[in-house]
C-alpha cells in the first residue's frame, strides 16, 4: 500500500464547517507522496532533507508561524486564516498521519515550541523566533522529560543558575525522549531556577552552545520524530533568551508547559486518528468486511468527533483537560485496536508480507507515550467522569 486511498471527509467530521471540509480535502491533495517518503524515513529520518519543497511540508513547517511572517506560499487564500488554530491541527494532522505520521515529525518548524512562544515570550523573542523559522528550515526541539522523572514538570532536576561573571545563566541538566533533540538547531528547555512550582523557567537554547550535546536513541517505530537524549553541561544561556520575564511567576514556566500539552494532545490524537483509518480502509481494500470491523471504524469515527469538538473549545478559550485525555487516550488504543486487528484477520504472515503494515504497526505504539502516557490520561478522565464531564457515558466511547 502505497498510495493514499481518498479524500472523502471520514465518518465522525459533522462539527466541521465547509471551510475546514476544504482543509482537509486541501492536505489529501498535497499528501500524496507522504507514504513513499514516510518509507524512506523509517530507514533515514534525515531524507526528509530532500523533501523540504514538498507542499505539505511547506503547510506543516509554517503551519505555526504567524501570517505575518509567511513568505509568499502557495496556500489557498481561504484557508490560510484557519492554519494555527487547534481544530485546523486535528484535521491536517490527521490527514497528514493517514499518508505518513514521519512525514510531519521529522519536518522543520516550531513545532511544540510555538504555543509555549505565544505563552512566554516577550515581543523581541516572538519575533526572533517566528522571523528566524519563516527565513529558514530549521527543526526545534521540546525538552521537557528527565531520565528519572518522566514529564512531571514539578520535579525537574535539570537547574539553571546565575553564571558567577553575571553575564546570564548556566544550564545543567539532561534531558530525555526528546523529539528531534539530536537534529534541531534550537530549541526550549525547561529547568529549574528555584524551590517549588514556581521555580520552573523555560529558556531558549541554541543547540551549537558549548557544553550541550544530543544524542539519537534506537527507535523500533515512527523514526521520523528523532527521539533523541540531551545533556546539558553548564551551557551558558544569555539573560534574553530566559523566557516569561515579564510576567508574573504564576504565568511562566508551568504555565507554558501546560498551554503546550493542552494544544498538542488534540493533534497527536488526530496522528493516531489518522492511522487507525487508513489500516481500516487497507482492511477494506482488501476485501474484509465484518463486525468487528465496523466497531472498530465506529469507535475512530466517535474519538474523532470528541476529537474535535475539545480542539473546537480550545479555540474559544474554553481548556477540558478531562475531555482533552479522552481523546488522546481513545486515539492512542484504536490506532493500535486496529493494527491488532489487521494482523490478526488477514494472517501473522502479513506483517512480513506487507512492509506498510508492518511499519504502521510499529509506529502506532508511539502514540501511547506521546504528551503524556496513557495511564496518565485514563486517570484524568475518571476524575472528569467523577466530575460529571462526561455525562450520558457516550464521548468516553473507545477511551477505556
């Protein structure tokens, strides 16, 4: 299967307006190569350097950066406004994820970084960031997870001191799971300045300072992200690059930290989404048919419209982290729901037989760990059901 197989608006996709219909009708036009190059990755993620002019790279690298700062690009006019926003990720990240999920991670742009920019950053640093993305294909790095702390960004150990000349800080620390950490050229860290939850600083961090260092670690699926461990050696951040300083303690490093996870679980829930579907329709390309096929493609079609409706209320300012779980959660356990399923109906000989299987089968286990474990999402939702977030029991569908 190489071949992205239609680009009809899936089941589940009632909340979306004509113009987002448009969207994703847009990226199944441009994603068409996705699934040849997302091969490529699986064996070299750095081949994506040759497909920088692929124009859903283009969409996907600039998808983040403000209108202001674009390029002439050949977007349609109409669509242009809706990029940014988090119902416009589900929907490109999910048609993207259909084609190839590497193709998205192993591209360059903000990525991550953009929401916690937009959270912390004061004009100057907006500005050299966004300016420095739209003039160049750089890749940037998230580092937020410790070695022996996993992502609970109140127990941080990497630290960020005063430099003993007073010219800036130093950065100690390591830093672990990092998307693109041993690729990008810069990057955010988070790091700890003092006691206490207030005492977590984002930085910008440039990745050739002296005393960093970045290594890729062996991946079994989805390559294109680049999981990478990073160490930081008394790297001398400047006083500029130390984000939130204008804002109160309340509004710095935990806060972005948390704007960040909130707008990207939406859009790794629309990766896995993505996936789910096209081992679906390659089920059904295959000539199955079958309950236990359709239940599956019932369960994608009810996470995905839960999917988009907390990207929806995201965009209007309104954050249910309960529901935002359950849709990151149900993704993750279809997307691999459904290659389980695969493998068992069409034989274990198809894994070996059917190398986009198999691979899809290997990256759809990523998902799980990807902004937050499933676990830790599970746990949240009985505590929206304990709530009342979820009354009536049917947007919790597919989650447990």
């Amino acid at each position: 299967m190489t071949e992205v197989s239609h680009g009809r608006p899936p089941s589940g996709s009632d909340l979306l307006d004509d113009r987002m219909l448009e969207l994703d009708r847009y990226c199944w036009s441009v994603s068409g190569e996705f699934r040849k190059v997302g091969e490529l990755l699986d064996q070299d993620p750095d081949a994506i350097d040759s497909y920088f002019d692929l124009p859903g790279v283009l969409l996907y690298r600039f998808f983040s950066i403000p209108r202001r700062y674009w390029p002439q690009l050949d977007v349609p006019p109409q669509l242009a406004p809706l990029l940014g926003t988090s119902l416009a990720q589900a929907v490109v990240w999910e048609r993207f994820s259909y084609a190839d999920p590497n193709v998205l991670l192993a591209s360059p742009g903000p990525a991550l970084s953009s929401d916690a920019i937009h959270a912390l950053a004061d004009p100057e640093q907006t500005d050299r960031w966004f300016s420095r993305f739209a003039a160049q294909p750089d890749h940037t790095f998230f580092a937020v997870t410790e070695p022996t702390k996993g992502s609970a960004a109140t127990e941080l150990t990497t630290t960020l001191r005063p430099a003993p000349d007073g010219d800036g800080w130093l950065l100690t620390g390591e830093k672990y799971y990092v998307g693109n950490g041993a690729r990008a050229q810069v990057g955010l860290v988070f790091c700890r300045r003092a006691p206490g939850p207030w005492g977590i600083e984002a930085v910008l961090l440039d990745a050739s300072s002296p005393g960093f260092s970045a290594e890729l670690l062996p991946s079994v699926g989805l390559r294109g992200a680049r999981i990478s461990r990073m160490r930081f050696e008394d790297v001398r951040v400047p006083h500029r690059d130390l984000l939130g300083q204008h804002l109160r303690p309340t509004q710095r490093g935990l806060h972005g930290a948390r704007q960040v996870f909130y707008r990207a679980r939406p859009g790794i829930a629309a990766m896995a989404l993505g996936c789910a579907q096209a081992v679906c329709d390659h089920l059904r390309g295959q000539g199955l048919r079958g309950d236990r096929l359709s239940a599956v493609e019932d369960r994608i079609a009810a996470i995905r419209r839960l999917n988009h409706r907390t990207a929806a209320d995201i965009d209007a300012g309104r954050v249910d982290p309960h529901r935002i779980a359950a849709a990151k959660a149900g993704a993750a356990r279809v997307a691999e729901d459904a290659t389980l399923l695969a493998a068992e109906l069409l034989g274990p000989a198809s894994l070996l037989d059917d190398p986009w299987l198999e691979k899809v089968y290997r990256d759809v286990r990523a998902f799980e760990f990807m902004e937050g474990a499933g676990n830790v999402h599970l746990l949240s939702v009985f505590q929206g059901l304990l709530k009342g977030r979820f009354a009536g029991g049917v947007e919790a569908e597919g989650v447990g």
